[in-house]
C-alpha cells in the first residue's frame, strides 16, 4: 500500500490551485478594508502586500471611472467616490429650524453620524413624577468654524505593527518563491504586492474635506433647531453658517484624474489583469510556490478581516468633531420621563436668554412638532407651555391645574390635562436646575 501523504509530497501529481480562489475570496473585505484609506494619515503606504479579491475590488471601484470606456469594462451605474468609500451614504433626521423657518425632511451624513454617536455621553435625569419612555434630549453648543483642513488621525503603533505582518508575509513568500526558482509564483505574488500597493496609494492620494453651505445670505438668523430622532430630540444652538456644517454638511473627496477618474480605471484595470494572470499562471507552479502564494493571500485576508472590523463611522465622527471643533464638553445630555417633558424642555432651551415677548420664533410651532395631537386636552396642554415660555425665565410655574381653564373637559379629560401640566411642571423644574450649564 503506497503511504497516504505520497500525493502531496509529489508536487508534479498535486496542486492546490488557488489562483481562481484568490481573485473573488476576501472581495468584500479588501473593499470595506479600502473605506478606511482616507480616514488615516499615511495609511495609503501600507497597501503593499497580496491582497486577494482583486476582481470583486476592480468591479466594485471601476465604475468610479466615467467614460465609455471604462463602462464598458466595468458596466453598472457610475459611484461617486464620497458614495464608493462609504463616507456619504446615511441620511440624518428631520430637522427644523427655531428661526429661519427652515424645514428639513432629511438631512446629511453628518447629522447622521452626530446623532448616532452620543452612546458615550453621560445623561443627567430630568425630574420625573411618572416615567413611560426614557426619552434622551442633547443640546449641542455649535462652535464657530473655520473649514481648516481635515486632522487626520495619524495610525497608532499597534495599528502601523498590524499593518506591517501582510507585507512582512508577501515580500517574504516572494523572495522564498524565488530561492526555490518557481518563478510563475514569484512573479504572481510580486505582481499582486504591486497592483495593490498602487492602487492604495492612488487612491489613497485623495483629498478628503467638507461640502456645506459655508456662507448663508447676510441679516440670516442664528441657526438654532432641533433634530428629531426615533427617541429624543438635538437642539442645535450656533451661528446659521455653522449648523450648517451638521445639517447640510458632507464629506467632499477629491481623487487624482477628475473628473474621468482614469487613473483610478487604470488601477481596476490592473487589477483585473491580476486576476486574469494569477488564473493562468499559478497553476504552472510548483506546490512549494502555489503554498508561498496561498500564505500571503490568507496573510494579506487576515489584515483587511482587521481593517473591515474597525467602526468606520466612529472614526468619520471623529474626524468631523475635530474638523469643526465640537468638544465633547459641548455637548449636554439629559433624559426625560415622557415625551411631553422632553417636549416642554426643549422649548423651553430653544427660548432660553430671548427677550420677552418672544419675536421670530414661534414656541406652539415647536411643540405642534413634537406633540401634533389636536384633542381639546393636548391644545390646552399647548397653550399653557406656551404661556410659561411667554413669562419669561425664573417665573414660578404655572402648571397647576387651578391656572389652567378646564371648561368643556369630562373628568377624565382634566384628569389627563392635570397629568400632562404635571410632566410640563416637571421639565420646567429641571430646565431651571440646568440652565447655567
């Protein structure tokens, strides 16, 4: 009986193989590990090693390119590169504005990513009498902005030591390739250290800034609003120009080649004759080379694996913050009770330091938004909040229900109406404990 391991140790009668595996395993990573190319400085230096997925990579970042051409070679609709590298892809929440009017169904990836990003924030409980749904209230103190350029973060060491195992593990195979004289392997290896460490640095050679709206017409208002979220509420207080960077703002990226992007087609183009090359020629290789392949492929997979699994939005939310100068300390965060003590806190921020009586901003507007009910109860509710806003601040509150008129209630409507001017008084309470903040 032959010994079972005589196949595999005769590299003439066994190969492994891998070159069609190499050109579609690890697709997917290799494009999410790309995202982060301009979120890190000098991360575009470090693609130097063979990254499998070069066809599903040429496919995906082809159709960047806009000609003839290149759609042909990589058919689909045309992405732009903000889309293709995942930086403008969310929309924000409504948002409406206290004294512009402005009315905004949807706003951009930033107001997206401010409002998603407030886990971190520590939240200081409103005084509550009853509590049906915990919602959360932040109130963001926007800076003025200068529009300087991006602060990348630079790499960390463990990040830059990662970073170097792939190319450690491709250069080392090649050379190892070449000492045993599999020169198919070696060239295969080298060929794809090449074309994916060009096309990192090609791409990675954008410039990465901020599209906004950075000059409102003159005599505008200050931009004060609120963002509506599924469980709370944002009030934005800054300059119109400057709350503007949240609502209307996004990433700009400006690559090398607008607007055809050829030169970004050329490296699709590369990596497409990659995957074609590695197809014909790694199996004309020794079992020796076809294994050298095979470690800097997994090598090289193990690494995008790492770079796909970092938070690609907590790193844009950091790069924005910075860009625009939002310190942490800006931002307040509390929660409410109820929905209608969130409702009457953020009205009664929205009005906070105005002179009385209250021109250009219209607090019933504000509560309609969150509170649309049209029930005689809730107009009453309504009415009282308003009248409150109207006293000015420092007042004594007029929630008790011998201020209100409830004529034309049965019982168990006064008895809702005096449950509601209960959760108002309570959110009157906690915006006078936090008003100096």
């Amino acid at each position: 009986m032959p010994p079972l391991l005589w196949p595999i140790a005769n590299s003439k009668n066994f190969s492994l193989d891998a070159s069609g595996v190499a050109g579609f395993f690890g697709g997917e990573e290799a494009i999410t590990a790309m995202d982060t190319v301009h979120l890190y400085r000098g991360r575009r230096w470090l693609g130097w090693y063979n990254s499998p997925g070069s066809y599903t990579i040429a496919k995906d970042f082809g159709r960047i390119s806009k000609s003839r051409i290149w759609g042909g070679l990589f058919p689909g609709s045309n992405h732009d590169p903000v889309v293709a590298f995942k930086l403008d892809v969310k929309t924000g929440p409504r948002y409406v504005a206290s004294r512009s009017g402005t009315v905004m169904q949807q706003t951009g990836h930033f107001s997206y990513l401010l409002t998603e990003g407030t886990d971190d924030l520590t939240l200081a409980p409103l005084p509550a009498t009853r509590t049906t749904t915990n919602s959360r209230i932040f109130i963001v103190a926007v800076p003025e902005i200068t529009y300087e350029d991006l602060p990348l973060q630079p790499m960390s060491r463990h990040h830059a030591f990662i970073a170097s195992f792939p190319i450690l593990v491709s250069f080392s195979t090649c050379i190892f390739s070449a000492l045993s004289a599999d020169w198919y392997c070696f060239a295969m290896i080298l060929l794809g250290i090449i074309s994916s460490g060009v096309t990192c640095f090609i791409i990675g050679s954008g410039v990465l800034g901020i599209e906004t709206v950075k000059n409102p017409a003159e005599g505008s208002p200050p931009g004060d609003g609120i963002l509506l979220t599924q469980n709370g509420v944002m009030i934005l207080k800054g300059k119109e120009k400057d709350v503007n960077a949240i609502t209307k703002g996004k990433f700009s990226l400006q690559l090398k080649g607008a607007p055809e992007y050829t030169v970004v087609g050329l490296c699709s183009l590369l990596l497409e004759v990659q995957f074609l090359l590695q197809l014909l020629l790694i199996p004309q290789g020794s079992l020796f080379g076809q294994i050298m392949f095979l470690t800097s492929v997994v090598a090289s997979w193990a690494y995008n694996s790492f770079l796909a699994s970092l938070d690609k939005e907590k790193l844009q939310r950091k790069l924005f913050c910075d860009t625009i100068g939002l310190r942490p300390t800006a931002m307040l965060g509390f929660t409410a009770g109820t929905r209608t003590s969130m409702a009457a806190f953020a009205c009664f921020v929205l009005c906070k330091d105005l002179p009385r009586p209250l021109k250009g901003i219209e607090p019933m507007k504000f509560l309609l938004e969150f509170l649309p009910n049209e029930t005689l109860v809730w107009q009453k509710w309504r009415e009282q909040v308003v009248a409150q806003v109207e006293k000015g601040e420092g007042e004594a509150s007029i929630f008790q229900p011998g201020n209100v008129d409830m004529s034309g209630l049965n019982s168990s409507e006064q008895k809702l109406l005096t449950t509601l001017l209960q959760d108002a008084d309570d959110a009157y309470k906690g915006y006078i404990e936090t008003r100096d903040r």
